[in-house]
C-alpha cells in the first residue's frame, strides 16, 4: 500500500475496510515450542468442546429411545461461545489440570470455533447456509496448527520487527511491520485480532486490522474492460492485451514428483500402529512441503499484480461467474483450472474494487460470451471448446475466441441491470431481475431500442425491459436448449 503524495490527493475521511497483515516470524527454539503448546491448548479446548456437544445429544437419543417424554428428556446444550466458555472455566482444573502453562486465548480460540463450527452445521441442516452442505465437526487432529488472540497484551512491538505475544512475550519478524505501525499510529487502523499459525514449514502472524482506507480513484473512471479468463492465457482483456498463464505448479511438476519419491524412499510415520516417522522422512517432508507453500505464494503474487493494476486503471471491470465446480470435473483440465486460480482472482477483484471505488460486473452464469459474435452480436448454436479462432457466419468477423469473448463481456454494461450482478464500490451487490422477466441470453442492446436484431433480422423474439435496462433475445424459456448450455 502506498502512502499519498499529498493530503488533496484523497477525501479526508475513507470506509473503514477489514483487512490483514501478515508477517513472517523467526521465533527462538523455545518460543516455537511455546507456539506449539498454545495451538495444542486450542485444539483441546476444540475437542473437548465438540464432545461436550456430542454427548448431550447422545443422551438425549438415549433417553427417548426408552420412551421417556420429551419435556422430560436432558436440556438441549447451549452451543454459543460464551456458554461453552463458561462451561470450560467450571471443569478445566479437571479436565486440563496444566491449563495454567498456556494463555487463556488459546482455549477460548478453540471453544469459539467449535461454537462456530456448529453453528455452521446447524445452519446447514436447516438450508439457511450456503455452499456445500456439512456434516458433523470433525475432532481436530495435528494437521492444522493455528490459534487466535483478541483480548490481552498483544500487538506490535517497539522496534519495526516485533511483535507481541500473551504469554509468549516478543518475538521477531523475518520483515518489517513499518507499514501496519504507521496506520496504528496515526489513527488509520484498529487491531481486531491476531492469529497465528503454522504454514509452509514457518510461523505466520496475521493481524485482521479495520483501516480507514483513502484509495486514489481508478485511473480512467469511465473506462470498461471485460476480462474473460481461461487456461491457455490466464485473462485475456476486450482491449486485446494478452495475459500469459505463468503455470507455476505445471513447471514444478517434476520436481515435486521426484521429492515425493524421496520421501516415499524414507520411514514414514505409522498412524495405525503409532510409528514415528524417522529424521530423514520429515527432513524429505518439509522440503516437498516449503515447494508446495512457494508455488501458491508465486499464484498469489501473480495474481495480485494482475487485479491491482486492472482495478487502479479501469472503472468497471466485467467478469464472469463461472462454475468452478463443475469444471473441475474434467479430468483433463481440472489441474490447470485448479493451478490458474479463477476464484481467488475474482475475490480479489471484488474487494480492491471496492476500495478504489470501482465497480465490479458479474455476467450470468449462463451468458455465451463465447458464442455472441462482438460485432453482429450473433450467438452460434454450437462452438467446440478446441475452436480457439471465432468465426462469425453472419458478418464474417474473424477473431480469437478469448477476445471476442472479453468484448462481449465488456459490451454488457448497459445492460449490467438484467444479466449480472453489479458490485458497487461500498460492497452492495444488486442482485438481477427475475428469470421471468427476461434474463434470456443476455445479449446486449442493439443500437436501436426495440428494433430487430441485426443478426434476427425476421425479428424473432422481443425487446425485453428490465429495470429500465433494455436488450433483445429470446427469454429464458423460448431460448434454444443447445444455447443454454455454458460456454466453457
């Protein structure tokens, strides 16, 4: 984050915007054992929590399965982080006799997130939480080292690479924190919580900060640039630049392979049995482990350069929403669509939008941006995914099949109201018009409002109006069945 050149470069006051920074740590061998201590104390109080939880209900599933009344069964636990917690001060000089050893954040860091996990279940079960649907939480094992602290003595330290710890005290930082010191000392950013983890071979700290963010305004405000990602390119933009897929995890294939034979080759640990693993097999461990963390650094860098430069220039940006889930199905491609990162990239447009005050559009599902020729706005009933050059049989256009697609997205803007969702630079997404009303293909408007398409010269469906937004096409139910098909 750069710092403005002047104070009339920006508005006084900004929004304040949550954010995190995250900071390298080099602690001693004893603070790294302390670290671990702290996050073997949150994944106690996590399971202890999940099992507390568990057992009420089995109780109860017990008692009704002898026909004892409902009103007269066990009381139903209460799941919320303040009651577990409080149920946890009762019986932790029982249950966890060296709880002294540890902060007190590292268990309430547990209990608070199997109050969340089953809140989440619960939620899930009744249909009210999005995503997939969950199961049971699962008891926490050692694969996942991290715990979080909200109350207490914690922060930065005096010099520039410190940072505070309860219970830990100081420990260093493999970088500088100048950045995030500054905000706290002029008034610019709140700490809300720190988290600390294991990840890549290395303990992070991450500070979830609320900052009053002053962004400089996009460049051209007015411009439009549609973005239509892919494998072979990893977005190629309606102004006909070229974004190369860098390929990071395909270009370390090899090397992986040949450091997961190495490993392989040595004494792994003995789950079933309770084997340790030997010194050379975790030594063959943390190598493959320290490549994996680098190639998702390298993606994410990559593609934080990417969004940044397209939200500091360009006013609306127009995406699409893909399902990412379902083309991971194809086994051919879901390792280099797993590789490119298209969610991580959308989710990045969509919050440093907000802070530049741009806008961000996100075409329907179901828009064949593909298959819409830019020019006559022609839609082809079929275009094979190995077709890389768009070939328009009605006027004849010729161009390749990424950048015709990135123009029709960026053509959408007019008619962003009936055929994407619209992410305004305070972060309220204005949700499209029903199907009923005509989100149709999606087509953009034609140059005169309620004229006959020129690529439907017979004059074959209507001009539909949504929201004050017109386009022409066919609705949703009198579109062909091959054009409803995605374009991926």
């Amino acid at each position: 984050m750069s710092e403005p050149s002047s104070s009339n470069d920006r508005p006084e006051e900004g929004t304040r915007q949550l954010q995190a920074y995250r900071f390298a740590l080099e602690p001693t061998h004893d603070q790294a054992q302390a670290l671990r201590s702290h996050c073997g104390a949150t994944r106690f109080a996590y399971n202890w929590g999940r099992r507390k939880v568990l057992a009420n209900w089995a109780q109860r599933a017990a008692e009704a399965s002898y026909g004892i009344p409902d009103d007269e069964l066990t009381p139903w636990i209460d799941q919320s982080a303040y009651s577990l917690r409080k149920a946890w001060n009762a019986e932790k000089g029982t249950v966890a006799p060296w709880w002294a050893e540890n902060s007190k954040e590292a268990y309430s860091s547990g209990i608070a997130r199997v109050a969340k996990a089953f809140s989440n279940y619960g939620a899930s079960k009744r249909g009210t939480r999005t995503g997939a649907r969950m199961g049971v939480p699962a008891r926490k094992k050692h694969s996942h080292q991290s715990f979080t602290v909200t109350t207490g003595s914690y922060g930065l330290g005096d010099g520039s690479r410190q940072v505070k710890i309860p219970r830990i005290g100081i420990v260093r930082t493999g970088e500088s924190t100048r950045k995030l010191a500054r905000r706290l000392r002029n008034g610019t950013a709140r700490l809300a919580n720190m988290t600390l983890s294991w990840r890549g071979g290395r303990w992070w700290v991450s500070f979830t900060v609320a900052v009053r963010r002053n962004d400089p305004k996009p460049a051209r405000p007015d411009a439009v640039v549609g973005v239509d990602t892919g494998v072979k390119a990893l977005a190629v933009l309606s102004t006909g630049e070229i974004v190369a897929n860098p390929k990071h995890y395909q270009k370390t294939q090899a090397l992986r392979r040949r450091l997961a034979r190495a490993r392989s080759r040595r004494r792994g640990p003995d789950r079933k049995h309770g084997g340790e693993p030997s010194r050379r097999w975790e030594k063959a461990n943390a190598k493959a482990n320290r490549l994996e963390h680098r190639v998702t650094a390298m993606r994410r860098d990559g593609l934080h350069k990417l969004t940044t430069r397209l939200t500091h220039e360009y006013g609306t940006i127009v995406v699409e929403d893909l399902n990412i889930a379902g083309m991971l199905r194809n086994r051919c491609l879901s390792k280099a669509i797993w590789s490119a990162g298209f969610s991580t990239l959308r989710h990045q447009l969509e919050y440093k939008t907000d802070w530049c005050g741009g806008r961000l559009i996100t075409a329907d599902r179901w828009y064949p941006s593909s298959k819409t020729c830019s020019s006559c706005k022609a839609v082809k009933a079929k275009l094979a995914l190995g077709e890389r050059v768009f070939r328009c049989d009605h006027c004849g256009l010729v161009l390749d099949r990424d950048v015709n697609a990135a123009r029709n997205l960026a053509a959408l803007v007019s008619t962003a109201s009936c055929v994407g969702t619209v992410n305004m630079p305070a972060g309220n997404r204005v949700r499209p018009g029903s199907p009923g009303d005509g989100i149709a293909t999606g087509r953009p408007e034609t140059a005169v409002a309620g004229q006959p398409c020129r690529s439907n010269p017979a004059g074959h469906g209507t001009t539909h109006s949504v929201n004050g937004a017109k386009f022409s096409g066919t609705r949703r139910d009198e579109r062909p069945k091959a054009a409803s098909r995605p374009h991926w």
